[in-house]
C-alpha cells in the first residue's frame, strides 16, 4: 500500500494516467492497435555479465485477436540464444514515434524447434534472414535447424495510449506547467498476470 500511495501522491501524472475501469477485452483490442501501428518492437534479453542487450524484431502475425504471447522467428546462431539460455526472463517494447503509444511485455522467453508449431508463423519473407549456405541443409527455408521460434510468455503487459495528437499535448502540457498541475496526456493501462491467464484460458497454479 505505501507503495501505490506513494506513486499517487508524488507522481500525479502517474496518478491521472491509470484506467483501471476498462474490461480486459477492451485493453486487449487497444494494445493490439499500439502493435499493429508500430509492427517493430525491441526484444532485451540479459547476458552472463549482467548486461542488457536489446535488438529490433517484428513478431509473427498472431493466431487469434485475444492471443497475448509473442511469437519470434529467429536465427538459433545468434547469441540472442547464449542470453535466452542464461536468463530467459525477456522484455519486448514497442513505441509509435507519432502518437507515442507505447507497449511493454514483461515475460518469459521459450524456444521451440518444432517444425510443426514453425510452420504455423513461417512467412517467406523470413529466408532473407537466414540465407541458403549452399550446403543442402542450411536453405535458409521453414525446414532449415537455424530457422527456431521464441515465445514471450507476457506476466504483465503496461502500455499507453495518447489522447490527442502531437499540438494537442504540447497545449495541455503547457497548461499543466502554468497551473502547476501534473497532467497526463494519455491513459497507462495494465494488463494484469491474472487477466492474461484469464484472457488465454489458463489457470494460475
């Protein structure tokens, strides 16, 4: 409690911005709409050092319009893997320079070498990232063993959502620095561990 009551006293933009009233369906179908805007989001992943290393990916379109996880295309070769292997708690954001809607994933990073469950994400447009060796074996094609899937496995999701456009908030944040008042710009939501589990049909152990 002396948490929440210290985010709402000392930081009233954070306190204004919080929608707590929405249904998860309705944050589900605007967290969607931040996505398919922005398309490219960030996955950070932690290496043996401690370090953090982030690097630009495009998620494979989702199965169905309440899915929540993530799911990646990637190069097994890569050393996202020697990070994913040391530490598979991931992050995966995505910004809208234009409207600055935002999304942040929170979860867990999974790796699947299932030609079956590939296939399902497999775009052909993914073999200009992989390359044909010329060895017969690496064709860079759905069935090359580099080809390999990453599931983000969301515990919360955060994401914000602007309210009015790039001259509508400059006017409302100068307002706010005349009047002294914190003003937020938009709406945080969150989408809980328990609305996920809900949202996908899983139950919490």
């Amino acid at each position: 409690m002396a948490s929440t009551d210290k985010h709402e006293t000392l930081d009233p933009v954070f306190a204004n911005a919080v929608n707590n009233k929405l249904t998860p369906e309705q944050k589900i179908k605007d967290l969607k709409n931040v996505i398919q805007a922005t398309k490219t989001g960030m996955l950070t992943s932690r290496d043996k050092s401690g370090y953090l290393h982030a690097r630009a990916m495009t998620p494979a379109s989702p199965q169905s319009e309440t899915q929540l996880n993530l799911f990646f295309i990637a190069n097994s070769a890569s050393h996202k893997f020697d990070e994913l292997d040391n530490d598979s708690h991931v992050n995966v954001s995505f910004y809208n320079e234009k409207t600055t809607d935002w999304a942040s994933f929170a979860g867990i990073a999974k790796i699947s070498h299932d030609r079956e469950e590939i296939k399902k994400y497999w775009s052909p447009m993914f073999a200009g990232y992989f390359g044909d060796l010329g060895d017969g074996v690496h064709k860079g094609d759905v069935n090359d063993p580099r080809v390999t899937l990453i599931e983000v496995v969301p515990e919360e999701i955060e994401y914000w959502v602007s309210r009015h456009g790039v001259i509508g908030r400059t006017v409302e944040v100068a307002a706010a620095a005349v009047t002294g008042k914190g003003h937020a710009p938009g709406e945080l939501r969150v989408i809980s561990k328990e609305e996920i589990q809900l949202t996908q049909g899983l139950h919490a152990k």
